[in-house]
C-alpha cells in the first residue's frame, strides 16, 4: 500500500493442493488482472500458485491439458511470478515442479515445465522462524530427503552432487538448532539454503 501497490489475497491452500483449488485461484486473478502474483507459503501454496498462474494466462485450458510433460504453454504473457517460502522444505520457489491433486481420480499430477520457474525468488529466514517444531522437522527431513535423492539419482552429475552434498551437511549442522531454537536465524538461513 506505501508503494502504491493494488493487491488481493488468494489464500485458502490445503496440503496437496487440489485442481478445484486451482481453477478458484485462476478466476480470482482473472477477475483482478494482476501483472505480478506473488506466491508466499509452503511448498503447496506455491505450487498452486504456479498453476492458477497457467490458468490465468491461459483461460480456455483444461486441467488435462497440462499434465503431460512439454504440453504447459508459455506463461509470462500477463505475469511475472515471484516465490516467497515459509518452510524450508520442497524449493517450489526455484523449481520447475508443481504438484496438484485431483480429488476425484485421488491422483497427485507432477506438473513439469521450465517457464513455472518464478521470476524471483526471496529467501527470508524471519518466515520459517514462526513455524511450530513439528513442522520444522518435517519439512526439514524434507530437504534431507530430496538432498539424498538428488545423490542417488541416475541423473546426478558432477555438477549437481556438490549442492546435493552440502544441502545434506547443512540440515545435519541446522535443523536440530532451528527444531530448538526456533528463532536461531542463522540456523534457519541455512536450512533455507538447505532446501533451496
């Protein structure tokens, strides 16, 4: 509002967000035309932003049109998309993944494609800071799994261990501190930097 800024809030973003989820979302910002959305959450929360964006910029499509890989059409033709994360746990805000449920088949649809990568990505470690403890520790053990997974994968490279191996380092250094001691910002930083 200092800045002048037109805003409105999309919230209501259950865990494994949902394709009705979604659409509601896509109206929403249909109705208010917005040139940035800016995604503030967890993982789910910025991954259905990542779709309500599609749906947004792309009214006539159909949930089953995107699920195929390479079938997302360009995004970027009304609005850029910025990634603000409350957990440090999936590293939605940097990826080219959104994973959507529908409800009605009770199948979780892994949606892939390069232009869901946000725009910007802000990594503020005062966010995860008001997480309960149990949450820190499972989105933490979350990290350590995709970091494990990022090691033992046959697609791993040279140039991907390193940041797979240091993610791993980092939530055996941090996340016990940042289970403790919630408001450690030096353990939530890199336990930020962990999943990301």
């Amino acid at each position: 509002k200092k800045g002048g800024i037109e805003t409105i809030v999309i919230d209501g973003v259950e865990p494994n967000p949902s394709v009705e989820t979604v659409l509601k979302g896509a109206q929403a910002m249909r109705d208010f035309q917005p040139d940035w959305i800016v995604a503030i959450g967890g993982g789910s929360a910025i991954d259905a932003a990542k779709v309500m964006w599609c749906f947004y910029e792309h009214p006539g499509l159909a949930f089953e049109d995107i699920i195929t890989p390479g079938s997302m059409p360009s995004l970027r033709n009304k609005a850029r998309f910025v990634a603000v994360p409350s957990t440090s746990g999936t590293a939605s805000e940097i990826t080219a993944f959104s994973v959507i449920t529908d409800t009605a088949k009770h199948i979780k649809y892994p949606i892939v494609a390069a232009d869901m990568v946000p725009d910007l990505a802000i990594l503020d470690p005062a966010l995860p800071a008001a997480m309960p403890p149990a949450v820190t520790a499972n989105t933490g053990m979350d990290v350590m799994c995709h970091a494990v997974e990022a090691v033992a994968s046959t697609a791993s490279t040279s140039f991907t261990d390193p940041y797979a191996l240091e993610a791993i380092k980092l939530v055996f250094a941090n996340l016990a501190t940042a289970y403790a001691s919630p408001k450690d910002m030096t353990a939530r930083f890199n336990m930020h930097n962990a999943s990301a």
